[in-house]
C-alpha cells in the first residue's frame, strides 16, 4: 500500500517539514508518494528520493503561487481519490493545520492531528499525540480509509534511506477559491520561526526589561543562524515580544534540538509547548523554579552573568 | 449580523492530570472545567461584531454534557443571546463525528459569521471548525489573528512561519480565532445575572463513533532526571562541556 506524503513549498522551495513527512511515511512500509502543489518545479524535491519517497509528483497551477487553500485541498483530494491510499501524512505546521482537514473533510474523515509518533497496526494505524498541555499522551487507533494524519514539526528527524526515485508533473483543473493569500508580511530577513528553528533561546520575566532581550539575541547570533528567540505569555502579554514568538499553550509547540530557557519559571502552559524539545537547559536564579524539574541541565543564578559566558563560549565553538 | 459561536468545555490547564480506572480518559473527579481560552476570543469577537453592527444575534453552541451549560452561561454572561447545548455525555474520539453534529445544527440556520477557537486545549484538535466549514460548502479561514470586515467582504491575518498571511475571503464564512484577535472581556456581575434569563436550548444529540478509537491514555515519559550543573557563570564551562560530550546538541 502507498502512503502519501504532502509536501509543503514557499516560493518555489521546499520547506524542511517535508523531509519529515517523507521520513515518517516512510516508516509506515510500501511505497512513498511526495506530492506538492506548486506554479512549477520545486527546488529540492529531487532530493526526496534521499528520504525514501519512490515518487515526487508535482500538481502544477497557477493559483499555487502562495498557498491556496481550498484550490490544494481540491487537488489534493482529487488525488488521493484516484490513487487509493492507506495514509496520507501532513505536517502539523500552520498551513498543514490549515490544509490537512481540508482534505479529510473531502475524503469523508476526520484528521489524527500533532503526531509524535505513528506505526502501522493490521490494516490502520496506531498514533500516538500529546494532549492536556503534554501531560498526557493519547494513543489511538485509526481505522479511517484512508488514515489522514500531521506530524508535529522537528519530532521525526530526517534519516536518509536512498531511493532511485522517479518524478511527474501534472498540470491540475482546479477552481480558483474564495479563499485566497493577498500577501505574506514575511518577518525581518534573518529572523528565524521559533517553530522552525534547531536550538531555541527563550526569555521569560526574569529579563526584567523588553530591551535586555538583546542578550538573548547575541547568543542566538553566536550560534550562526541555527538559533531563534522564544518568549514566555508573560512577556508576550506584556508586550515586550511579538506573539509569533510565543513558545506555550497559546503560542507555538516547539521541539528543537536544544531548548535553553532563561529567566522561565516553567508554567504548565510554557511546559505545554517545549517540554517535547530533544535537550532542555535552564537558567534560572530560583533554584526552585519549575522549569529545573523538566530541564536536562540546569544552571542557577544571575542570568545577566550566565548569558553573556555562555555567549563567549559558544562564540569560541564556532570560531 | 446572525453570529454562531461554537465553543467548548475544556479543564483548566492547570488541572492535575490523573488517568481514569479505564487508562484511556481524564478522571474528571476534581477537575475545574472552563470554557476553552481559544473560544473566548472567539466570543469576544462574535459581540463586537454584534456592537458595531448595532443589531443581531450572537448563539453559543456547545456540544458537551450536561453540565456544559455552565460553560454556555459563561458566553451568555459576556454577552452573548442565546444557547444551545447539543447535549451528549462524551465528545467523540474522531473530531468528525462532532464537526457532523455541528454542522447539523448549524444547518438550519443562516448565518453571516460561524467562528471556532483555532485548538481546543484538551484534546489540542485545531480542525472542528474546518471540517465545520467543509460539511457546510463555506469558505474557512484559520488561526484568525487580526480582522477587518466590510459589507460582505472580509480580510484576515493569520500566523504562519516567518511571517503573517493577508487573507481575503467573502461572507458567509467560518473562522478559527487566534489569540491576538482581541482582548476577551471578563463578564461583569450584571451581565452573570442576566446570562441566568437567557435561553438556553437542550438538544440531546447522539454522535457517531467514526473511525478514530481511543487506544490508551498514558502520562508522558518521564524525562530523565536533570542536573543542577551549578551557580552562577563559573558553571558554563560544565554546561558546553555537557552540552558538547554528553547531550551531543553542539
């Protein structure tokens, strides 16, 4: 059986969920079709093959020049109308959130959503995803045909399993859709989404001023672009940072690599969006703080005299 | 402007989560339940709407147990007109089960603006309201987080990675509100004591099963027991050391 791996493109590039979507489908057995809806050819969809897709399948249209909702949804379902799938897998990320049920709904089911982990079981599958803030996880069954389903991002890390992969290009009938992007207000070039991002600095109260963020973004800088700048609600709420910063219940679920969380006390809804980070650190000068019982490493004290050492050393790492 | 709101009742996220004697739900016993944080901007949004508009209706549907009526009163103490309460004891395990009776009840009205909160807290679904808006053949926008509406023409923001997409879209529609949209207000002792007048509609409702079985619910894996590495800047050297040799992430 075939799964169905929905790529995701932004300006004519592939984006890095892809590569997971592709992994995890990969993980299901049988064979792997990718399939992403772009204007044209796609800059590094050649390279699934490296991820085990079989196939990358391109549905080309004008419309696709930014995301168009339903004019995806339409091609997508039609697709997987014809091409009778056991799974088709999303990425959880805003558009796959946005994207995902659309097609569900299309195909008659409903979606198994924010996956960190999925395994076939008989003829359906068994998926497992965090619920109630994280402290608890939900394993279910889904016995829908097909399985839809979305990953959470940076949970199935890329592993290369090369395939002599083949591509097509289909030009796609689709209508144009009342929904549709204007424009994308993109963030300041060099930014990086916290929700896309490998290591993730975040900053709490324990800043005391928006302004002292600055060295939070110096040590983001030292580690060479790999690196954005989280917030608590806290200081989102008290409008030191942008929301789109936010990591917690009301922001963004992130799990990078390395979470460093500075000045945080750990508040079940902050806990709620990074406690699935692969490697926490904390620095904190309330050795009671909540925030050392989920951290891998814990550093107590002034985090004005931590930072900036930990900046330096960094620095020196990446000479 | 004929406004339906759909919310639900979720526990409060700082509820202790203890697993029921079936290891595969919440043991409610304790537990406070609120209205899900998501669906008061989504409440919020509904009665400016109603405000600038100067007239309307604002209904809250809710599809929960009976004791969700606690929940209805909340939006109806913010502000809201009426309830309905499609009344079962368990919400559905595959969300499209309970978009279906949604939509149902939906169906028998027009309405000019349906909003959803983008994710439930509970249960972290963020697709009711899009499947909501596929049953129903209308337009959706998602993770709302700024609104401009004009006659039968709206324009929405909505976060995405690395920036903020513009979004037009026509009226009807279906939209899931992002936190940023508004500032929910707290409902006033005035409006708690009208909330008790207003009506309230139960309708006994009775989900399907679909295709989404629970397994099991489990307490996450228990991350393994950290380090204090130690005080103050002198530590650092130990925590890259660490971070370098032992947790392998630089």
């Amino acid at each position: 059986m075939t799964t169905l791996a929905v790529l995701e493109q932004r300006d004519g590039t592939l984006r890095k969920i892809s590569h997971e979507v592709v992994t995890a489908a990969q993980r299901l057995g049988g064979a792997v079709e990718a399939v992403v809806c772009a204007t044209g050819p796609v800059q590094g969809a050649d390279q699934l093959g490296k991820f085990g897709a079989d196939k990358v399948v391109t549905l080309t249209n004008p419309a696709f020049a930014r995301y168009a909702p339903e004019a995806c949804a339409q091609a997508l379902a039609e697709r997987a109308k014809q091409g009778g799938y056991r799974t088709i897998v999303f990425g959880a990320t805003a558009t796959g959130k946005d994207l995902a049920p659309r097609v569900a709904a299309q195909l008659g089911v409903g979606v198994a959503e924010d996956l960190t982990d999925l395994a076939a079981d008989g003829g359906g599958l068994v998926v497992t995803r965090p619920v109630y803030a994280g402290k608890a996880l939900l394993k279910v069954k889904v016995a829908a045909q097909p399985a839809v389903v979305s990953l959470r991002p940076n949970v199935f890390t890329p592993v290369e399993r090369p395939k002599a992969g083949t591509a097509e290009t289909v030009a796609v009938n689709v209508a144009a859709g009342r929904v549709t992007v204007r424009e994308i207000k993109a963030a300041p070039a060099g930014t990086l989404d916290v929700a896309e991002a490998q290591i993730i600095i975040s900053g709490g109260r324990g800043l005391k001023e928006p302004a002292n963020f600055k060295v939070l973004e110096e040590l983001a800088r030292a580690f060479g672009g790999q690196a954005a700048v989280g917030a608590s609600r806290a200081v989102v709420d008290a409008g030191w940072r942008a929301h789109a910063d936010q990591v917690g219940q009301t922001g963004k679920t992130v799990s990078p690599s390395l979470y460093i969380a500075v000045g945080i006390s750990g508040a079940i809804q902050h806990l709620a969006g990074m406690r699935t980070s692969k490697v926490i650190v904390a620095i904190n000068k309330d050795k009671d703080a909540p925030i050392f019982k989920v951290a891998d490493y814990g550093v107590v004290g002034d985090l004005f005299e931590i930072v900036p050492k930990l900046t330096e050393e960094i620095r020196k790492l990446h000479g | 402007m004929k406004i339906a709101v759909c919310i639900k009742r979720v526990p409060d996220s700082e509820t202790r989560v203890k697993i029921a004697a079936d290891g595969k739900s919440l043991d409610a016993a304790g537990v406070k339940f609120v209205l899900n944080p998501y669906d008061e901007f989504a409440v919020e949004e509904a009665l400016r709407r109603k405000e600038t508009a100067g007239a309307g209706e604002v209904a809250v549907i809710c599809l929960g147990p009976a004791a969700a009526q606690e929940t209805i009163r909340t939006a109806l103490a913010m502000g809201a007109d009426r309830g309905v309460l499609l009344q079962a004891d368990k919400i559905p395990a595959d969300p499209f089960e309970t978009a279906k009776v949604i939509a149902a009840e939906l169906n028998s009205t027009s309405w000019d603006l349906i909003l959803f909160g983008r994710m439930a807290i509970d249960d972290y679904n963020t697709q009711v309201g899009t499947l909501v808006a596929e049953l129903l053949g209308l337009p959706c926008v998602t993770a709302v987080s700024h609104l401009d509406l004009e006659g039968t023409k709206g324009v929405a923001e909505r976060e995405i990675e690395g920036g903020i997409e513009v979004v037009d879209f026509p009226l009807p529609a279906v939209l899931t509100t992002d936190k940023g949209l508004n500032e929910p207000r707290y409902p006033a002792l005035k409006g708690i004591m009208a909330a008790k007048k207003k009506p309230l509609e139960v309708k006994p409702v009775q989900p399907g099963v679909g295709a989404l079985e629970v397994a099991a619910l489990t307490p996450p894996p228990e991350r393994k027991e950290g380090k204090i590495v130690g005080e103050g800047a002198g530590a650092v050297g130990e925590l890259v050391r660490l971070l370098r040799e032992e947790a392998k992430v630089l």
